[in-house]
C-alpha cells in the first residue's frame, strides 16, 4: 500500500488552475473508506469504483483508514492512512485528519467521496480547499430502539455542523436512507440524492433461478454479514430450529465474522441444532457461495440500508426471504421477487422459509422474478451513471 508521504505525483493547483484544468483532464475522485473491517458497504464502493473508471470523464483512486488488508482490492493499491478506529475520540479523529489532509494536498482531487461515518467526519474534517468538493455516502439508516448516548449524539452534531460548513452532498442507498438520514441529521432533502445499490451482473448471474441445489432432500439456507447484533441472526437460528422440528432436513451456512460468532453457536446449540449449522468465515467469492444455496435470508433488525448481498443473491437467482426493514421493500415484491417478513419475529421468519423451501413452483417463480427484477433495474454500470450526476452537480457548485 502506498503511505501518504509517497502520494506525490500531482502538485496541489490553485483555485483558479484548478477550475481552468478540469474541461482538458477526467475528474479525479478520491473514495475513502475505513479499512479496518470489511463488509458489504466495502465492496459496493470498489464495485462503483471500477464502474466509474471505465467512463473517460472520471478517474478514481482509493484511501483507507487504517490498513485494509481484508479488502478483496483486486489489483488496487491504495493510499494507507494510519487509524486505530477509535472515532469516539475527537483526538484521533483529528490525527487521521491531518494525515488524511497531506493525501489531499499531493493528490488534489475535485472530488473526495468518502463511505461510512468515520470517512464522513474525517474527510470532512481533513478537507480544507474550497475548490475540492465533498461527497458522503450515506448506507444504513440510523439505530433505533435505544437511547441515544451523549457521544453518539456529540458525532451527529459534528456531521451535521461539518456537512453544512462544507455544502457536502449526499448519495443515499434507498430512499428510506434519504428520508430517515434527513431527519436524523436534519439534512436538506434536496441535497441528498436516492442512488439504489447495484451489482455487477457479469460476476452475479443466473444460471437456472430457483433449481434446488440438492437432490438429497437436504435444503440449504445461506445468510451474510456481518455477525453483529443488527443483523438478527439469532432470529434466524430460532427460526430454522422451529423448521427443523416441523421435519425439514436443513443445513444453515453463515458468510461473515464479528464478535456475535460464539454467541450464536452456543444458542445453535443449545437448540440442538449446531450440527446443522457452518460458520464460514469471510468469503471472498460471493457468487461461488451463493450458488450453492436453495434459499437466501436476511434477518437484520436495524441500521440496514440496501443490503448488497440480497441483490447479489437475487442476480443469482436465488430465492430470498428479508425483513422488512430499510430499502428491502424497494427492491423486494412480497410473493413475487421474494418474501418479507417483520423484524425480530422468528415465527413469522420461520413460516416464510417453511413455505419458499417446500413449495418448488414458488421458490422457482420467486427466484426468476428477482433475477430479471434486479438484472433490469440493479446493475452497477447505472449506479455508475448515477453517482457521475451528482459529481457534475457537486462540481457546479464550486463554480
């Protein structure tokens, strides 16, 4: 990775230069991201990434915070800035700040376009040109059902005050993004910008939708993510135990790591279906994983925003069953490209997978309406597309 000591190879331009050289050379876009963990945020961004350079008019470069060694980078060879996480200490905020800031002084990009909030607030924070224009992804919807701490609360109002001193735009992953982000950081609506998640169709594509993978009775049921507690999994295991009673032979396979891992095989366990479950691990080869799977299933209960691995699994033709949360119901049809249930009820998830496993006409139909819903309306060449409007309307605004 290269450190920002050796991002030397454009010389900072004046205002001026900066405005004058941008009609004869492509717009450079620096993405930033936190490299510390990997989920499916991080690859949605470098999926984006290499859709926007293969337009002439945008060049992109990528810069993690902290060393991102998990990222499947692909070639990519990013700038490295020194982060130990810890965005709840305005110190180390500022610290990575000012590395951050020494990338932007060498690189001079028209556009920095940061992923996450701890990108947000130290990209906004590093930013000092007036000329450089600030772009923030907005990915997940605000927690819910908790009181909000006095630190939380502290880091909304810095994004809020730094977004506004900034004039920053937004790109929100669903339009329930947009609407709950507005008011959670009381943002101006018509600065955010609804661009729904993509996939690259090439790598995530349909074979046969909804053919059962195993010919031995045994039903497969494969989630990702994350294994924290906003993704519900516990819900799941509670849900399949009750399947597995009603006398479906099931294997569970979980795509992910987090510090829920233990937790969760204990609770198998103590159902007494931890024989049936496999804790994989990271994958990095996605669309291998997801076709080996009968069903799909996506339990979060909170701080979801267009999951990429529903649309992955969608592309795959793979049937899937969500909850009703965030932009899940903008790109899931109830009965027809997949079925929804409400969060944190394992009864309720338990029957959708009773009913999309047994029922084979219904998993095929569900599994090939997906497919052509998300292979019509999801590729990442129209985020691409997307994601370039809001670069010229960002620019025009430094005019």
């Amino acid at each position: 990775m290269t450190s920002p000591s050796q991002a030397v190879h454009r010389a900072p331009m004046s205002t001026l230069e900066h405005q004058q050289g941008r009609a004869s050379r492509p717009t450079l876009a620096l993405h930033v991201i936190n490299g510390r963990f990997f989920g499916g945020g991080h690859r949605s961004t470098l999926m984006l990434m290499n859709a926007l350079d293969r337009d002439q008019d945008v060049t992109t470069e990528l810069c993690t915070l902290g060393e991102g060694g998990d990222l499947p980078l692909k070639g990519r060879q990013p700038i490295m800035v020194e982060y130990n996480g810890q965005y709840n200490d305005p110190r180390m905020l500022w610290s990575a700040a000012q590395r951050l800031r020494a990338v932007l002084d060498s690189r001079a990009p028209d556009i920095v376009h940061t992923h996450g909030l701890d990108a947000d607030l130290i990209g906004m924070l590093a930013i000092r040109s007036g000329v450089t224009r600030h772009v923030c992804h907005l990915r997940i919807t605000p927690p819910k059902g908790r009181r909000e701490s006095w630190k939380a609360k502290l880091r909304r109002r810095l994004f809020r005050y730094l977004t506004h001193r900034r004039q920053s735009w937004f790109i929100a992953v669903s339009e329930a993004v947009r609407q709950e982000m507005a008011m959670y950081y009381g943002l101006p609506l018509h600065r955010i910008i609804t661009v729904r998640n993509g996939v690259d169709l090439s790598e995530f594509r349909a074979e046969h939708p909804g053919v059962q993978a195993n010919a031995n009775g045994l039903t497969i049921i494969g989630t990702a993510g994350r294994l924290e507690p906003m993704k519900g999994f516990e819900h799941l295991i509670a849900a399949l135990s009750q399947v597995q009673s009603r006398g479906l032979q099931l294997q569970l396979r979980i795509a992910g790591t987090g510090s829920e891992r233990d937790a969760l095989q204990r609770q198998a366990d103590s159902l007494g279906i931890g024989q049936n479950i496999t804790f994989v691990g990271h994958v990095r080869d996605m669309a291998a994983f997801y076709s080996g799977l009968d069903v799909f299933v996506l339990p979060s209960v909170s701080t979801e925003g267009l999951p990429l691995v529903l649309l992955e699994a969608m592309s795959m033709g793979v049937a899937v069953v969500a909850t009703r949360l965030a932009g899940a119901p903008e790109v899931i049809d109830n009965d027809v490209t997949g079925l929804l249930v409400s969060p944190e009820d394992p009864n309720a998830l338990a029957d959708a997978i009773w009913r999309v496993a047994t029922t084979g006409d219904l998993r095929q139909r569900m599994a090939a309406s997906g497919a052509s819903h998300v292979r019509e309306n999801f590729s990442v060449e129209r985020v691409a597309a997307e994601v370039m409007q809001v670069y010229t309307q960002a620019l025009a605004d430094s005019q």
